[in-house]
C-alpha cells in the first residue's frame, strides 16, 4: 500500500480554486477531478506541476437514465481498481461527488463548492436517495454507514467556506472560514504564479482588467440563448460595451464574442473570484444570480441581480434566489 500526503477529489473549478488557496502544498497532492472541470485544466495539472490527476468521465449528455447508471457504476469501479493501492493521510473535496464514497470512513475535509442552502437534514436524506442509490457499492457497503453527505455526518469535522456562505445551525460549529484576501496577501510570488498558470492568466491581462468598469458575470441557464440572450441585451442598454467584461461560466457555449463585439469576453475556466484578489474593482456588476459576485458587491458598486425569479423556468430549477442569499449581512 502507498501512502501520500493529499487527495483532492470534487467535481467543482471553485472548489479546486479554493484548495489552492488552502493548502499550500496543492502542487504535490493527487486529484480525481470530474469532467465538469476543463480538461484544459487536468492537462495543466499534468504538465505544468506534474501531478497524478484521475479523470472521471461525465455521461454523453444524450443518455437515458438506464444508461448513466450503467456508466457511473463503471466509472467508480475503474477508479476503485485504479486506487487500490493507494492511502492517503488527508482526503479534500466534495463528499457528495460519488468517487469520494471511498474516502468517507476516513473522514473528509470539506471544501465549499458555492452557496449552502442552509436545508434541513430531511433533505439531503431525500438527496441522497436520488444520488446515491444507483450505485452498486451504495447497496453492498455504503447503504449500511448511514452517511449523509455535505457535512452532516459526525466523520466530517470541518468545512471550508467564504465569509458569504450561510452555514445552517447543525453545520456551523464544523465552519472554518476562507478569507481568500488574506491567503493571497500572505502567499510568496511562486505560490501566485502557480495558481495564475493553473487557471492560464497572464501578467497582460492582469494589468488589463481595470480598464473595465462594468462586468456581466453569466450563467449556465435552462432557458433557450434567444431568450438568455434577450434579458443580458436589456441589462448592458446604456453601457459603454468597449468598458464591459464579460465573464461567461466556463461550461457555456453561447458565443459570446459575435454576440457582443465590442466587449471583452472571458470564457475559459478561471473562477471569478481570483480576479478580485488581482485587485479588479468594477463600478457596475451585472448578473442575473451569480454567486460568484459576491466578494465584489461593495459600498458604491452599482449592482444588478435580477434573482432567478425574472424566468419561472429559471425558478423552478434553481428555486428562489435573490441577492440578500448570497450576500451575507
């Protein structure tokens, strides 16, 4: 058995952006990183550091149901035969993502993957039916722990997140705050310039980004672009396009470029928060229910967030959202 130091394992470019802030020997850790992640991303990790990154394949997004369990279940015994051999003295990550199924008697290190919704036990109990017992190994072992995952059980004892997140009562006394201003403040130059590889920014685009004063921060959404496109246009009428930053959700494939010609579109897979420890300080942020706004909502920035009730059908995927969720008082 081979023991290492660090696993990082989770489906999320934020959570793998907040690892890097949080251990500062990320660039010796392992990682098994879903799809939904760039594969640029997993070939930078590669290349660059030089590190052990497992991929896990995500579904052809034209399977059925019957198909995607029949893919998952292969997809988690290949790396269960992949890992066999190895131990690890710390696991990071999102205890949900079934991969990390293996790692939960050790006990995970949460790592923040967006907003909490503060729910109650009950409903991740129901979250766990519907994610979890597709899974082979959910019925021969895991079905017996009664582990439940996001926090909530007792082998999880802290969760990294933002000043912004909201954790509920059962979840608070495992909080552990990121001050992400801090972590990059006390980083040495070579720690900087590893994460700014990782996520492909370059020194011109840095002293590039205060010439945009207004940002629209966009969204994957489950609406047709016609109509996406429609409520962004009514947004941007009277800005200064050659002024607007767009930054798109790196897993869109709206063009937004021939859309909006004048602008400066970002649309590879950079989190939007390392540009505000870059020290981007837009006047005018735009969005319908990004949380990735957040550390920029300040005392005198224009703010525009429509909240996911300007669509129904918008609503009735992600629910009710509006500023004061993501914006801590």
């Amino acid at each position: 058995m081979m023991e290492k130091k660090d696993l990082l394992i989770t489906p999320s470019l934020y959570t793998l952006f907040l690892y890097t802030l949080i251990n500062e020997d990320w660039t010796k850790s392992d990682f098994v990183l879903s799809t939904r992640i760039p594969m640029v991303i997993h070939q930078r990790l590669r290349s660059i550091f030089g590190v052990d990154v497992y991929t896990i394949e995500s579904p052809k997004k034209n399977s059925n149901k019957i198909q995607k369990v029949f893919f998952e279940n292969s997809e988690m015994r290949k790396y269960y035969n992949y890992s066999a051999d190895f131990k690890y003295q710390r696991v990071w990550g999102n205890d949900e993502f079934y991969p990390a199924m293996k790692y939960r008697k050790q006990g995970i290190r949460l790592i923040e993957d967006g907003p909490f919704n503060g729910e109650s036990r009950l409903f991740f109990k129901k979250r766990r039916l519907k994610q979890e017992t597709k899974f082979l190994l959910f019925w021969t072992k895991y079905i017996f722990s009664h582990y439940l995952a996001y926090g909530y059980d007792s082998k999880v004892t802290v969760i990294y997140h933002t000043s912004g997140i909201r954790l509920n009562k059962e979840l608070e006394p495992k909080g552990k705050i990121v001050d992400m201003k801090a972590l990059w403040s006390e980083m040495n130059e070579q720690r900087r310039r590893n994460i700014l590889n990782l996520f492909g920014i370059d020194s011109d685009f840095v002293n590039r980004l205060n010439e945009f004063s207004t940002v629209l921060v966009t969204q994957i959404l489950p609406i047709p672009d016609d109509d996406k496109i429609a409520i962004y246009n009514d947004m941007v009428k009277g800005i200064e396009m050659n002024k607007l930053l767009i930054k798109t959700h790196y897993a869109e494939t709206t063009n937004y470029s021939s859309i909006y010609p004048e602008s400066t579109v970002i649309s590879t897979p950079v989190p939007m928060q390392l540009f505000d420890l870059l020290g981007f300080s837009p006047t005018k942020i735009l969005t319908i229910s990004s949380s990735a706004i957040q550390p920029f909502v300040k005392d005198g920035v224009d703010v525009t967030f429509l909240g996911t009730g300007c669509d129904k059908r918008i609503q009735d995927v992600y629910g009710v959202v509006k500023l004061e969720n993501i914006i801590k008082k």
